[in-house]
C-alpha cells in the first residue's frame, strides 16, 4: 500500500504532463500534512486535546513507540523528535517539507508509477516533470476512489477521507476529480463534509479528528506561501 503522502503526490501531479497542479511548496506541504496524518492515524504522533498529561493542546506529541520501518515515515518522526519542546502542527509542517517532494518522487519511479522526465534547454535541466507510466493505473485508479466518494457512490474510508481533506486544505478537490457534472463550488462543498468528517462512519470521524488540525495548518501554510508570492512580486 502506497503511503499517504505518495497518494497525496500522485493526486497533485498531472498524469499525463507530470506537472503539479499547485505549486512545488504547497505540494510538499499536503505530503507533509499527510506524513503527520499518517504518523497520528498509526499510533505513532498525538495532536494533544485538552487534558494530555503532558502536552500543551494542539501541540504534537511523539508518542514512546518503536519506529514504522519505512524510511519516509521515521524521518519525520526523527525531525519531530529533535524539537526541545512539542510544537504545534503549522511549525512542524515546513521542517517536515523539506525534501518530501523528491523523496516521494524517487519512491513512485522505483515503484514504476512515475517517471522523470528532465526539461532541458540549452543543455541545461531546469526542472524535472513526474508524468504517471501508465496514465490509466494507479493515479487514474486513486482519481476515481475520490471522484466516487465526491459524488456519493462511495462511502469513504479513513484514508480517503484524509485524503479528501488534505487537497481540499490546497484548494484543488475540483482538479483532481474533473468534470463531475457539478459546479466547482459544489465539489468544494461535497469536499468539505468529507472533510469536515460530515460522510462516512466512526471510524471515518475519528480519523478527521485527528487530521483536522493538521489540515488547517496546510491551509495556513499555504494561505501564507500565497501571500509571501505576492508581496514579493
């Protein structure tokens, strides 16, 4: 099963182009989000309620746990270990970021879902686009798990779930499920109460609990990126 994260990666990359359908930044963020969602929804991470015994609220605790044995999954965990103090999740996310993106890619090329594609000019590699292998495999399949549960002809798991609310924190829900027949506010609406933990069962609620403020914090990240780009041009 592919990591959260690479799921996340995979929905906000084009299949066919291989470029993003947001910016690098705020793609590596929603991965970071999903890395941390990830960690909460394993037992490894708490997002401290009211009441911890140790933890501030809303801060992330590490929890006295062995490691996941997957090299994307302990890094974070060791990023979050070396804080003095617990953190909250929109000072984590940044940290967590940082070199996310070519990590998850170089996991989905070996894995045969990507391939990088160098754009050169002058003899130059400017950039690397990711397109899938194989356009209608496992990007075309994860699109639809999320189309059907946008439209109501699948009830979310956890997983999808987060997944749901982690593009919707980056704004592209309506670019990741096409033409639904919809409007684009109503896919953002139908997106939000899956979000929201508004669909599905328990299980679903409790996951969306615990990613809720983690997908804030994608949000405020970005929200922050957009304006940052801004004033500085």
């Amino acid at each position: 099963m592919l990591l959260l994260a690479e799921e996340t990666s995979l929905l906000l990359t084009d299949p066919v182009t291989g470029r993003p359908l947001t910016s690098g930044e705020r793609v590596g963020l929603a991965a970071a989000g999903a890395v941390l969602v990830e960690l909460v929804l394993s037992g490894h991470v708490d997002i401290a309620g009211p009441g911890h015994p140790l933890v501030a609220p809303g801060r992330v605790a590490v929890r006295p746990v062995p490691a996941t044995g997957d090299p994307v999954l302990d890094e974070a965990l060791h990023r979050l270990a070396l804080d003095a103090r617990p953190r909250r999740p929109q000072e984590v996310l940044p940290r967590l970021a940082k070199g996310l993106r070519d990590a998850l890619h170089d996991r989905l090329a070996a894995s045969g879902i990507l391939r990088a594609e160098p754009v050169r000019a002058l003899g130059i590699t400017w950039t690397t686009r990711w397109p899938a292998v194989d356009p209608a495999g496992p990007s075309a399949a994860l699109r639809l798990r999320l189309r059907e549960v946008v439209v109501g002809s699948r009830a979310p798991d956890a997983r999808d779930a987060t997944l749901v609310a982690v593009v919707h924190a980056v704004g592209r829900v309506p670019d990741v499920v096409g033409d639904l027949g919809l409007s684009r506010g109503e896919v953002r609406r139908r997106a939000a109460a899956v979000a929201d933990g508004q669909v599905g069962g328990e299980a679903v609620r409790r996951a969306i609990a615990a990613a809720e403020a983690v997908t804030a914090a994608v949000a405020a990240a970005t929200a922050a990126s957009v304006v940052a780009t801004t004033s500085s041009s």
